[in-house]
C-alpha cells in the first residue's frame, strides 16, 4: 500500500493511531475547548493553485481577512491538530478556486458559496481526502469550506477590487448567423437574440438562476436584430425582412406579438434606444446611404425621418439623458461621424475622426458621458469617449 503513488501526494496525511476505541476518542473531544489558537504563522510562498487566475497578493489579502474576520474557520481544522501551515494549503486552494469561478453561478452568497463548494468538492478529491483522513468530520469539512467561499464572496470586508474580475468565456450553444443582441428589463436579467442558420429569430434569456433553451420567435430575417427595453418586462425586437422594410416583434409581459411591419427600406440592420418610459427611437441606413429615424411616442409610431449623412456602415446609437439621442456611423474616409438630438431639434453631421474598418458600438453610463468603440485598420478595437 505505501508504495502507492497516490500516497505521495502533497495533502495526503496517514491518519494517527491511538490506543483508545472510537466512543472514547469522542468522549474526550466533548471536553476539548479550542476557543484560542497559536499565533498565525506567515503565509507559505508556496502556490499549489497553479492553474488559478487568482494572484497570490489577492489570496493573500483574503486570507488574512478571513483570519481577522472568521477566524472559527481555521479553528474547526486545528483543533484535529492539523497544523497551521495544513490549514493555509487548504484555503490557499479554496480562495482562488472561488474568485476565478464565481461569476458562473447566479443567486445570492448563499445560493452561490453552496453551488461552488459542490463543485469544488468534486473537482478536488485529494484535498478532501486529507482533511477527511486527519479526522475532521465531514460536516465540519463542507461547513469550513464553504464558510471560506461565503467568505471570499461576502462584502462585510472583501475589497470590491478583489472580487471584481470578469467570468470565463462561457459557451451558451445555438448556431448563429449574425451578430448578437442584448436587452435587460430588469436587475438580474437578460434577453438575447439572433439570426439562425434558418433566418428565423431566436431568443434566449437569464433569468436570475439559469439560461433557458433557445426558442425560435420564426421570422425570415436578412439583418442582425437590435433589441431595447424600455420598461419592466418589456421588450422591443427589430430587424430587416426579405422586403428590406423593418419588421417589429416586442413582448407585453406575457406573450410575444406577430411580426408587425413598420416600412421603410432599410441597407443596414437597425439600432433601437429608449429614453424614457413607453419611448422607443430606430435607426437604420436607407437609401443612398442616408440616415433614416422612427420613433414610437408611447401611442403611435412616427413616419420615417431622412437625417442625411452618408453612412458606409450600420449606425449606433446611445442616448445620455431623458430625450436625448447621440447617432454614429462610419463615414467617407473610412471616419467616425455623428449628429445629436438635444430635445428640441437635431444637430448637423459632423466627423469625429480616426479610421475604421466595422459598424461602431455606442454607449451612455451617465449624463455627460459617451463612449463609442470600433474595429482599427489594425484589426484592433479603438474607443472615442465623450466626458
């Protein structure tokens, strides 16, 4: 047996043996109180998570908190006279594991530090085993753990900037024929939606605790849809049809409509905003490369707006305050060019510059600011933003 590999690995601890039957070992842990520990001894340098994202500074920094505000969770393991250099391996595996893989699961601390430590415990059998082979319950085993996880995903004293880090790539399956787009009606959700290989529509949403299927809305689309919500559990799908006219689908709150025309002929796919309650503006590029704009008031939809320009790719569009709307498009030249609604009348065009080769992306964090991304003749993205 001890010429098994398996013994050799770094957490593995043979288990001690006493002179004494099982009942009295538990007869004599009732009257052992570990309500002190020793001092804490200086992290190890060594890193066993060598697969993690995680730096050893933010590892660090949360295991010292957790000592400073959880200090129970180091105790539950050595008071099984595991020592503390054994306790800091232990929990330098669990803190990485959870802030790289956190952002994967939904719901509140509780709901996501007992779905991590479900997955951690399957993914890391080595560790559980030497914990396990020290002694140590495995009730107090899943409730040390997990505390480390509720600790590292708590904001009583985690700094944000250490929790803050973007997910994994995560692969949602379908096959797609365009470009994607997204709406939010509320916290916690999200709608999506796409051309098929079928040119049908398909959708497919968050809501709050997982992602459901992907469903087919039909439709022949010849464009990439653009989607906005302007109200709770409220959206507004948009999307050039075999006919070149924009074709309008939306969600009332409990089923979706038939695709209802809207006119126009349309040379780009659409971009939709919302500035307000019940208030939708769209555009796309028409003919002779123009800019062409419809709004929905909350009763009825507007005709069709010639806004001019000359536009060689899709707009964009963005909105910074209640009734105010910011248009972009790639130019002649190869430019970013723009024009603005300030709420009672439109701006003329005018170029903002650089040289590039995709349809731009806009967006509006606050009232006096936009930013607005593209692809570069170097096939890198460039960001234009106004403060």
């Amino acid at each position: 047996m001890y010429n098994n590999e398996f013994f050799y690995h770094p957490y593995y601890m043979p288990q001690n043996t006493y002179p004494f039957l099982n009942e009295r070992i538990e007869n004599f842990n009732r009257f052992q109180h570990y309500d002190e520990f020793e001092d804490f001894d200086e992290f190890e340098e060594e890193d066993f998570s060598k697969d993690s994202r995680s730096s050893d500074t933010e590892t660090n920094i949360i295991l010292e908190l957790i000592y400073d505000n959880e200090p129970n969770l180091f105790s539950n393991f050595k008071r099984f006279r595991i020592s503390t250099e054994m306790v800091n391996n232990f929990f330098r595996e669990v803190i990485p594991y959870a802030l790289d893989n956190s952002s994967r699961y939904r719901g509140d601390i509780e709901q996501k530090s007992h779905m991590l430590y479900a997955d951690f415990k399957r993914q890391n059998y080595p560790i559980m085993f030497s914990v396990l082979s020290a002694g140590v319950p495995e009730d107090i085993v899943d409730t040390t753990f997990e505390g480390v996880i509720k600790a590292c995903l708590g904001n009583r004293f985690v700094p944000p900037s250490v929790l803050d880090r973007w997910s994994q790539w995560e692969n949602l399956g379908g096959v797609l024929s365009s470009g994607p787009a997204a709406s939010s009606w509320a916290p916690n959700r999200l709608d999506t939606f796409v051309r098929g290989t079928d040119n049908a529509l398909w959708h497919k949403w968050w809501n709050g605790a997982r992602w459901s299927d992907w469903e087919s809305l039909g439709g022949i689309l010849t464009s990439a849809p653009g989607a906005v919500s302007w109200g709770n559990n409220r959206i507004d799908v948009f999307v050039r049809g075999t006919d070149n006219a924009m074709w309008h689908k939306w969600w009332n709150g409990s089923r979706w409509s038939d695709w209802e025309s809207l006119g126009g002929i349309l040379t780009s796919a659409p971009a939709a905003v919302s500035w307000g309650n019940n208030r939708i503006d769209v555009f796309a590029r028409g003919r002779n490369n123009r800019l062409f704009h419809l709004w929905w008031n909350g009763s009825r939809w507007s005709s069709w707006q010639d806004l001019g320009g000359m536009l060689i790719s899709a707009p964009a569009v963005s909105s910074r305050a209640s009734n105010r709307l910011e248009v972009f498009a790639r130019g002649r030249n190869n430019q970013l060019i723009t024009m603005s609604w300030d709420g009672s009348r439109w701006s003329s065009w005018r170029g903002l510059g650089g040289n590039i080769t995709s349809d731009p992306a806009a967006v509006s964090w606050g009232p006096n600011r936009t930013d607005v991304f593209a692809r570069g003749t170097n096939n890198a993205m460039w960001h234009i933003w106004r403060n």
